[in-house]
C-alpha cells in the first residue's frame, strides 16, 4: 500500500522526465499561443494538456508514445483553430468570445450584468483589486474573452481618451 517497489518509481521518473522533454518540445514548435489564455478555447486546452501529463504519468495503461500522440494532437488541433480563426471572422466568432463592458463612467449596465452573470460586489472586488478607492478612480470595468476583468482608471483631471472601451461603450448604449 505504501510501496509497491522500485519498478513502479523507475517506470514513474523515466516516463515523466521523457513526457515533460516531449512537451516541452511540442509546446515550443507550436509557439507562444498554444499555452495562452485568450479565451476559452485556449483555457480548455491547457488545462487537457496538463490531465494528459497527469494521465501519461500515473497510468499504467497509457504509453509514452500514446501520451506523446495525445500532447501532439492537442496542439495540432489548438493549431489549427488559431490558424483558422485570424483568417476566417466564421471561426474567429464561433471560438473566441467578445469581452463585455460591464461599467461605463459611473454606471453599472445591468443587461450586460445579468448576460455575463456577474454581480455588482465582483466587479467592486475587481476596481478594489486595481488598487481603485472609490467609483470616481474608475472610468470603465470589461470582462475580457479570458474571463478576466479589466478595470480602466480615470487619469485624474485629465480624462484623455478611452479608445480601448469607446467602441465598447456605444455598441452597449452607454
């Protein structure tokens, strides 16, 4: 129950070390993206890669070929919907997400609330987390494709632009 022998540990040390090269190789030739967390897909895919680590690991049942095959499938195909998606705006709106303007100049836009499922104490932890006092240091809070807020602060008295959220905001009605 505490140990089975030293076949085992060899068979766990000499399969790790391999799968963590093999990895390491296959996430370098599919670039920077494959790993990203730009929205859910990619999410979804790092998230595989690592249960097919821990598969590949502790199963006696999956080889290292079949778990190097496992890690090679997982990034061809995240491959190949990032290649699609920045070619095609069909594949592009069918993979990512669009972020969501959830405060805009001292207003909550509710309906994007309730779309988002996000309520107003999460976006106050969000401006808190941004180091923003109060709702005047904010002038705008998105929820980007990641899942993640992003809390746009005021510059002062001098407002400048907002040309990351302008767009955002008129397409939402604020």
């Amino acid at each position: 129950m505490f140990f089975d022998g030293w076949d085992d540990l060899v068979r766990l040390v000499v399969i790790g070390v391999l799968s963590y090269v093999g990895l390491v190789i296959i996430l370098r030739a599919t670039g920077k993206r494959t790993l990203s967390k730009m929205n859910a897909f990619d999410l979804v895919i790092t998230v595989a890669l690592g249960s097919t680590l821990s598969s590949a690991l502790l199963s006696q049942d999956v080889s290292l070929s079949e778990g190097l095959l496992a890690f090679v499938l997982l990034c061809a195909l995240q491959y190949g919907v990032t290649f699609l998606s920045v070619r095609s705006d069909a594949v592009q709106g069918f993979v990512k997400a669009e972020p969501s303007l959830l405060y805009f100049k001292g207003r909550y836009l509710d309906r994007h609330l309730k779309r988002e499922r996000v309520t107003r104490e999460e976006i106050l932890a969000a401006m808190r987390a941004s180091g923003a006092g109060s709702l005047g240091d904010v002038e705008a809070v998105v929820l980007e494709t990641d899942g993640s807020f992003s809390v746009v602060r005021t510059l002062g008295d001098d407002k400048g632009a907002m040309d990351t959220v302008e767009g955002m905001a008129e397409q939402s009605g604020a």
